[in-house]
C-alpha cells in the first residue's frame, strides 16, 4: 500500500512541476454582452508570454482576432499552420481544435473577439 501511495505522489508531483514551468496566459475581458439571440459576443486580451502556448482547446462558437504584438504559430485542425505576427487577423470556425504557440522572444499580445453559445463555456481542453 505504501509503494502504491508513493507512486501516485510522484506522478502527481511530477505533473505539478509539469505544470507549473507552463507560462501563465494572462486574460483580460474588455466588453461581454448577451447577443445575439443566443450567444454571448466576448471582446478580450490574452497575452501569451515567450515560449508559451494556449493549449489545445475549443470553443462553442467562432474565434477572430488580431495580434497586437508578437509572433505566434496558430494550429488549426484541418488547416495548415499559419504564422501570424502583428497585424495578422486570424478567424477559428466552431467547435474546431487549436492551439497558438509564441515564436521568438517576445510576448504575444492578441484581441479576440468570441462569439459562442451562451449555455456553454467559453473554452474547454482538446486531447
């Protein structure tokens, strides 16, 4: 029982310390409102910081944005990756799983504009 404790202490550990080298995303909601009928239409930043990514995720609705500063390689399944530095717009359809990773050494800096389905959350994690 004991062997069995420390095992999945370590595992846990060595995820924390797995997570914990992740740099922090830090997002800012700028405007969110309840249309259309429906949906909810958020307006936000996100700041990604060197050598960080968002994660492969999702959203019940479309994704368009436009980075303010930086560089990013965007993955879009189904799509070839798409290198986006500032001035580049980018459109996600729904419910299609992405990840925008930063290149070079500077923070990434984007607006994006979320339209999605209000009964659902706003991003859930992709395998």
């Amino acid at each position: 029982m004991l062997k069995k404790t420390l095992l999945v202490l370590s595992f846990a550990g060595l995820a924390f310390a797995a997570f914990a080298q992740q740099p922090a995303i830090k997002r800012t909601p700028l405007q969110k409102t309840d249309f259309p009928d429906g949906y909810t239409t958020l307006t936000a930043i996100a700041e990604v910081p060197p050598g960080g990514a968002a994660g492969r995720h999702t959203h019940p609705g479309i994704e368009t944005g436009y980075v303010l500063e930086g560089e990013a390689d965007l993955l879009v399944e189904g799509q070839p990756d798409k290198h986006l530095k500032a001035g580049d717009s980018y459109l996600i359809p729904a419910g299609v799983v992405h990840d925008a990773k930063t290149h070079g050494d500077k923070s990434l800096k984007i607006i994006g504009i979320y339209v999605y389905d209000k009964t659902k959350p706003l991003a859930t994690p992709a395998p």
